[in-house]
C-alpha cells in the first residue's frame, strides 16, 4: 500500500455531506453533592465545549484530511443552529446548503461529564421526517452543485432524525448514478431499502444484526447477514464495524468476507468511529480505487479517534504516521484546535494545571530548551502553539521558515516536556489562546508582560503571565547569522 500516494490525492477530493447534522455539547464540572430535591448528583459545571456531531462530523472527518467538503441538512433558527454553523465556518466547509428552518429544533446532545465520567445525556430533537418542501430544497441544492462542479463522492449521513427520508435518499442515489458519482451511506434503522442502487454501505453490528434480525457470532452468520444486506441494498460493497473485532467487508467479485481485527490501542470512547470509518474509506478508494487498501485505512483511523474523549477527527498527519509505523508517535501531540480544545476542557476538569507558550521554533536551539522545561514546570500540562509557515515569512520575512510547519511542529512535540502542539495560522496566538483558556502564559525574557499577547483574556478570568529568564544570548536569527559567515 502507497500510503503517502492515497493520502496525497484526499486534497484533491470534493465531498458532498447530506444527513442528519447535530449539535454536541459537553458540559464539564464536579459533582459532589447529591439534590436535596431527588437522589441524584449536582454538577457544577465549570465549563462547556461545543463540537460537530452526526453527519456534521462526517464532514469534519473529511476536512480534517483535507478534502474540500460541502454539507446539506437542516437546523432550526435556534441558537444551537447558529453554533453549528459557525463551527462549520471555523473549518471552512462550505455550509450554504443547510436550510434554517423556523419549524425545526437542531438536533443537540448535551452531555455532562464529571471527573472524566459521563453522568448524564440530554438529547434535544425532533426525529420525525422533513416536509416535502425541505426535502425538494435540499435536492434542488445538491442538484446546483453537482451541475457547478462535480463532487467525487457523495456521503449520505443517516442518524434517523429525519433528514434522510426514503424519497430524498432515492433522488440522491439517482442523481449520482446519472452523474456517476460515488454514493457511500452510513445507515440506520431497518429499511435498507431507501439505500438501494448506492455504491457501497457501512453499518455496525447492531444495525446489521436488527436488519437481518439474528445475531453475527461466526463468519457462517456473517455471510448470511453480508448476503442480506447485498440483496436488499444492490450495494457494490459492504463495510461492518464491529468494534473490538474491527471491520469486516465484501465486494462484489470476492468469495470471501475478510476481516480486518481492530488497530485501536486503547478505547475511551466510541462516539462518532464510525463518521471517521465512512469519511476515511470513502476518501481512500476514491484516491486509490483499492478496497482493501480503503478498508485498512478506514480501520486505522477508528483505532486513533477511539482513543479520545467525544466526538473526534483523525488528521492525515496522524493517519501517515501511524500507517507507516504501526503505531502513533509525535502525531499523537499535534492537534487540531478544535479537538485540543476539547482535551484540555478534560484535562482542566481533572485538575490539571495548563501552561501555554507559542514561538516559530525555526531551528531549535538550546534557549528553546530552556524555556519549554521551565514552563512546564509551571503546571501539569504544557501547550506549544506553533506559527505555520506564512505568519512565520510575515514576522520573519521571506527567507524564512527554514523548515516547514510540519517539521518544526513535529520537533516540538517530541521534547518530553511538550504535552500538546497546535499549528495556528494566525499572526498571534490569540485565538488559539481564546479557545483554550490556559492558566499560564510563558514568554521569555526579551518580552515584558504588558507586551504578551493574550494577557487581559487570560487575566480577566484569573489566569496568569509568567516571564522567564533567558539562559543562554541565543536566537535563531544569530544561529542563521553565524552560518552565513561560516562560523
């Protein structure tokens, strides 16, 4: 398998999301004492995160591995359809095709969590199916921008809350097929039969085993439940997550059902796999047209995500690393700052002390060193942002980076001192220090601490700015200096 080659071609991708796009909140606080008012514990939030969930987070599946992705669906003109919207900008997938709808509630999941442990979910919806009115806008919306520019693959995203109704999956699977566009559907319920004609179709176990109505318990079972699925649907192929047994898949022209056994080293948390599962292969056999290459690449980005807290994305940075070495490495600090900002919300509700310091880091020298041991021993976790490589020319000017944004984020996180590395591209670090809220800011010596950025924001909620002595009369600027001169 040419990994770099397959990931290479995700950026060349266009995706079409339609389904069922949801609102995940995680609200995080201590509960330590039961209500008077019924036996059942108080939390005390302390703080929230919001993030991408249904088929919303397929599409941040898709972004994150750099495919060019625009979403369909529906929200209400409510204030959880304003947040998935703007979290959607934030990414940059192009939402012009979700309706607001005055009638509808957008589908939230609050989810409240104490010391890491989930003790409660509220789910806010309406799972019934949209009105013929919506279903016909939401056609008429792909239908543009399939004649615009043709999309690779469309991904239909059913979570049951009533976007994809029978009618619109049809018209979808049409469409594609006199386009010849790439159809893949996550499933759910038990009529298969309003996926018929798509190209391939992923569910879980569950799902399989409440459609054929007997339980998956060895491969004669499972060639049963594959044959089904296959008759019912006309799929060209099939994809079973089944969690601790992995994925196992047939496609036409094949005798056997294979399986692929799990890569995930540890599992915390199981919630949006399989979004990454149906994102990650969709991308892989549409750059490589290679089911089985597709199918492990789907396997090894669900082995990554469950290995988080909540819904999460995997990143082609961490897909490479972790295909080409079997496992996670330096990959495994360098976040998105989406996604990091929902790990320290964790982490600050364990108790972790949060200690954040940015720099270009264009070639690593010991005044460098120097300063990340010394912020780290400042609290428990310590966060690098990073500039990537255009604020870097517009501070350093055009000669400069050295070394690219992905190296010099890769350098960083090796230190064992580094915890997290986030690339901004902004040309401060002020929003990536908005979105995590550190307790400490660390700068070095050369600054004062009326000149630190993110000062009042982290001060105005009791954070604070820590300056630290320059140990060693080094810059990078003096090292570039000196190798010019040949000293």
């Amino acid at each position: 398998m040419n990994v770099a080659a397959i990931l290479d071609n995700f950026s060349k991708l266009r995706i079409l999301v339609v389904g069922d796009v949801m609102l995940d909140v995680y609200l995080f606080g201590d509960a330590n004492r039961i209500s008077p008012e019924a036996p059942v514990p108080i939390l005390k939030v302390s703080g929230e995160n919001l993030s991408l969930g249904g088929a919303a987070n397929v599409a941040n599946n898709l972004r994150s591995l750099g495919a060019s992705v625009e979403i369909f669906g529906v929200v209400g003109r409510d204030a959880g359809g304003e947040n998935l919207k703007a979290l959607l900008k934030q990414i940059k997938i192009d939402s012009s095709g979700i309706i607001s709808d005055s009638k509808t509630t957008t589908t939230t999941k609050k989810r409240l969590i104490a010391e890491n442990q989930q003790i409660a979910r509220i789910d806010i919806e309406e799972a019934s199916p949209i009105a013929d009115e919506l279903k016909d806008r939401i056609i008429e919306s792909i239908s543009n921008s399939v004649a615009l520019n043709k999309p690779d693959g469309i991904i239909i995203s059913d979570y049951a809350k009533g976007v994809i109704t029978k009618e619109l999956s049809n018209e979808i699977i049409q469409l594609a097929r006199r386009n010849e566009i790439f159809v893949c559907v996550d499933p759910k319920g038990r009529d298969f039969d309003k996926y018929k004609g798509a190209n391939v179709i992923t569910p879980n176990q569950k799902e399989t085993e409440d459609l054929c109505g007997f339980q998956i318990e060895d491969y004669s079972s499972l060639k049963r439940a594959v044959e089904i699925v296959v008759n019912q649907t006309g799929v060209e192929g099939i994809l079973i997550t089944r969690g601790k047994d992995g994925i196992s898949f047939y496609f036409k022209g094949t005798h056997d059902i294979k399986t692929v056994h799990s890569d995930a080293r540890e599992v915390f948390d199981v919630t949006g796999a399989g979004d990454t599962v149906v994102s990650s292969f969709t991308l892989s056999y549409l750059a490589s047209r290679s089911w089985e290459d597709s199918v492990r690449i789907a396997n090894y980005s669900a082995g990554i995500v469950v290995g988080r807290i909540g819904t999460s994305t995997v990143t082609r940075k961490e897909l490479e690393e972790r295909l080409k070495n079997g496992k996670n490495q330096t990959g495994n600090k360098i976040s998105s700052r989406a996604l990091l900002s929902n790990a320290i919300s964790q982490l600050k509700h364990e108790g972790k002390r949060i200690v954040f310091t940015n720099g270009c880091f264009d070639l690593l020298h010991i005044g460098h060193l120097q300063l990340l041991k010394q912020a780290k021993a400042l609290g428990d976790i310590l966060v690098v942002g990073v500039n990537n490589d255009e604020s870097v020319k517009k501070l350093k000017g055009n000669e400069r980076p050295l070394t690219g944004e992905s190296s010099r984020a890769n350098i960083v996180a090796a230190l064992d001192c580094v915890d997290y590395v986030s690339v901004f591209e902004e040309d401060t670090p002020l929003e990536l220090i908005k979105a995590l809220k550190p307790d400490i800011i660390v700068k070095g010596g050369d600054y004062s601490i009326e000149t630190v950025v993110g000062r009042d924001f982290v001060e105005s909620y009791g954070g604070t700015v820590c300056i630290v002595p320059l140990l060693e009369e080094i810059s990078t600027s003096q090292l570039i200096d000196k190798i010019r001169k040949g000293n």
